[in-house]
C-alpha cells in the first residue's frame, strides 16, 4: 500500500489523541497504525468524538487477551466511566453503536451464552442451498437493471442492495421494509447527529415485523426467535434481531464493496480472479486482512486498573478493538506474503464474542462477487481511485461510490408472466 506523504490536517497525531474516523477516511489506515505504534506501542489512545477518549488496541495478542478474559474486560456499556459521569452527551451519536442493549452484544459470559444460543441456532436452520440461489437471483436481476447501460454504482446499485434483501428476507421484511432499514443503518454506523433517528427508526421497522408474525407467524428467523426458550420477552426478542440484522448487513456490503474495489483498481488481481489463479473465496480472504469490513469494533470496559500493552488502563476505559490494525501486526506476515486462503486474520474478531454468521455472510458475499466478476465484463472505474471515500463513521470503511463502466450487456428476457417486483425502488431517488 502506498502510504500518504503526510498525515491528513483532521489527524492531531502529535495532541496525543487520534480521531477514529480520521483513521477510517484515511487513504492508507494502515500507515497511520505504523505511526500510532511507534508512537505509543500496540495500545495507542485515540478519540472518539471530541471531548471522549478511548484506547485503540491493534496488537493481535493484545486482542485476544482482551476478548478471552472477559472477567477484566466486559462488553457492558454501563462500566463505561466517561459515560456515567457525563462526559459523553445523552445526544452523543456514538451511543447507537456504543450505549448499552439488552442483548448478545451487551452481556458477558453465563448472560451472554443464553442470548447467543438463539443467534447460533437461528443461524444453523438456514438452508444455505436456497439462499445461495435466492443471492444469485437478486445480483442477477440487479445486474440486468443497468446492463443495457454500460454503466453502475457499484455500491449503490449493487453491493449495498444484496445483504439488505438477502437477510431481510431470512426475516421476513419486504423489499421496501429492507430499503428502510438500509438508509437506518447507514445513520446508525455513521455514529453522527442523525445516528439516534437512524436508530430509532431501524427498531420501529422491526418491531412492526415482531408484532406481525405474533399475530401471523411464518418459516422465517423473526417467528424462530418468537419462540425460542432462551429469549424471555419482546425486548429481548428485538435485540436479537437488532444484533443480526445490522451487524450482518453493514458489514457484508462493506466486505463486497471492498472486494469489488480491489477488482476494479488492482489489474493483477483482477487478472488472477478472471483466469482462475485465484478463488473467490481467496479473493474474500485477501480483502478480510487488508481491509475487514468492520475496521474498530466498539468495545470492552476494563473493570479494574490493568496494564495492556505497556499502557496502564484505568478501570472504566474504553478498549476499542483494532481489528484492521491487528491484521497488520509486526509479528505477523505481511500481506503480500500470505499463502492464498489463510484465514488468520482477526476480521471477525475473537473470543466467545466471534461473529456467528461467518458462513452465511461469507456465502452471500462470495455470491455477489462472483456473479459481478461472470456478469460484468470489462470494469473500469470512471473516477481515479484516489478519489474513492468513505462512508462517514468510525467503525467501518464502506466505500460512498465505485463508479464504473463496463461491456454493455443485452437485457435478458423474461419468460411470459413472469416479470418479478424489482429488487430495488424504480424511482432513482430512492437509492442509497
């Protein structure tokens, strides 16, 4: 990766404190990391939002200390010490993705074991058989949307359409119910002044799709949380989906549009995917160590004074997880010399609190991927890569746009009668 000549002017490395998102819209996070780890060591502090400190841990072991012993190191908002003593405002857009819920991500060991159970076995009831089939039908129709054109978005005629549709509808939600979570989430991640509305309305929609399927329950992963024993009420049946739903979508179009990215800016590693050199699973692996789709993960709560990584912790800190910096440890080897496949990468993070859905996001991701790289011949982006950005938020780094130009394809017929509903609103304004 070319690193930058200098940091950018948003990047206060000299004050002490890093802003995340300073790191997130950085053109080469991982330069920045260097710095921070020469600077402080694998435990460098850095800012949440004006005002709100945090640690920043990039060091690989370092995080798996952190999420194997949960008795220090609890993922229960309410240790948060600048929260409880009002250094963080109540209208804080960080308190989405950071104040605490009653569910799977907010609890620690025997409470979180009952509330993960549901997810795991949620998960393992999916028939990955049709929803690879469902997948590929959604990125084929998509595709045949802009064919004709010669021209797309990537991101937001592709990648940002498929987890949205493909995981809403293991839900139960619509098209159109699927199209409101996505401009939620967005607010959601983003972590700014429109993050507690995103919120609020990302709970509404699912909440209106509980009380649906108590009323009229189907074959689908709301009515299976509705009756699964270890969810107690309502409350904790939301949460549940609250988990799933944003974490699987946000993260599995990032994990797309970073994949599509690398094809369309990297001629060697477009040239090994076209010609069979390199797997698409490969090629989702290469893109989870350079760029995992959740590049900090919010957060533990030290519960006592420690020490990690040379840093004295105060009881009540912020530690978030580094997970794009631990990629890049010293002690491990570089990108360029991994061995095709190596799944050591810390990108779904580790510990009791590893992500649950690694298969079916993974299927999902190598789907759409793989029907971009048959379906969409000759891509080229249309803007100098150096102008590509990122979604505002400091906790992932979701290309805003991949502009792109290809082989202009003939719209495929449709047998008589047989016309679908869009997967995606016919009105452009609709977009996200």
């Amino acid at each position: 990766m070319t690193s930058p000549a200098a940091p950018p002017p948003a990047c206060p490395v000299s004050s002490g404190r890093m802003p995340l998102t300073a790191i997130t819209q950085s053109r080469d996070p991982h330069a920045i990391y260097a710095r921070l780890r020469e600077a402080h060591g694998p435990v460098a502090p850095v800012e949440l939002e004006p005002g709100v400190p945090a640690w920043l841990v990039m060091g690989y072991e370092e995080i798996r200390v952190i999420t194997e012993r949960e008795p220090l190191y609890s993922r229960d908002a309410r240790n948060w010490r600048d929260l409880n003593e009002g250094v963080v405002s109540p209208d804080s857009g960080l308190l989405p993705m950071m104040a605490y819920r009653p569910n799977v991500i907010g609890a620690d060991q025997h409470e979180h074991r009952r509330l993960r159970k549901p997810l795991d076995d949620g998960i393992a009831r999916i028939d990955k058989r049709a929803l690879r089939r469902q997948v590929e039908r959604m990125c084929t129709e998509l595709i045949e949307e802009f064919a004709e054109t010669g021209t797309a978005d990537l991101v937001a005629d592709y990648a940002a359409y498929i987890p949205m549709l493909a995981i809403g509808h293991l839900f139960g939600l619509d098209t159109e119910q699927g199209h409101e979570l996505r401009r939620a989430l967005i607010a959601l991640f983003g972590s700014q002044d429109d993050s507690q509305a995103g919120n609020r309305s990302f709970e509404q929609i699912l909440f209106d799709t509980l009380q649906a399927r108590k009323r009229e329950p189907a074959d689908d992963l709301t009515t299976a949380f509705l009756r699964h024993p270890n969810l107690r009420d309502d409350d904790e049946v939301l949460q549940s989906m609250v988990v799933m739903i944003s974490a699987g979508n946000e993260t599995t179009t990032s994990w797309i549009a970073h994949t599509l990215y690398r094809m369309i800016t990297d001629s060697g590693f477009e040239a090994r995917l076209r010609g069979g050199d390199l797997g698409v699973d490969d090629a989702l692996d290469d893109v989870l160590w350079r760029e995992p789709p959740m590049t900090h993960m919010p957060a533990r709560y030290a519960l006592r004074d420690t020490e990690l990584g040379g840093q004295h912790i105060r009881k009540g800190d912020v530690l978030v997880l580094g997970l794009a910096a631990a990629n890049s440890d010293p002690s491990l080897i570089p990108f360029d010399r991994l061995p095709p496949g190596s799944r050591g990468h810390m990108a779904h993070s580790a510990g009791p609190h590893m992500c649950p859905a690694r298969v079916p996001s993974r299927l999902i991701a190598h789907t759409a991927v793989n029907t971009a790289l048959h379906l969409l011949p000759g891509l080229r982006l249309t803007i100098d890569p150096q102008e590509v950005t990122w979604n505002p938020s400091p906790w992932t780094r979701c290309p805003t746009a991949l502009p792109v130009t290809f082989s202009a394809l003939p719209r495929r017929g449709r047998a008589a009668g047989g016309r679908r509903a869009p997967v995606r609103p016919t009105h452009r304004g609709g977009r996200t």
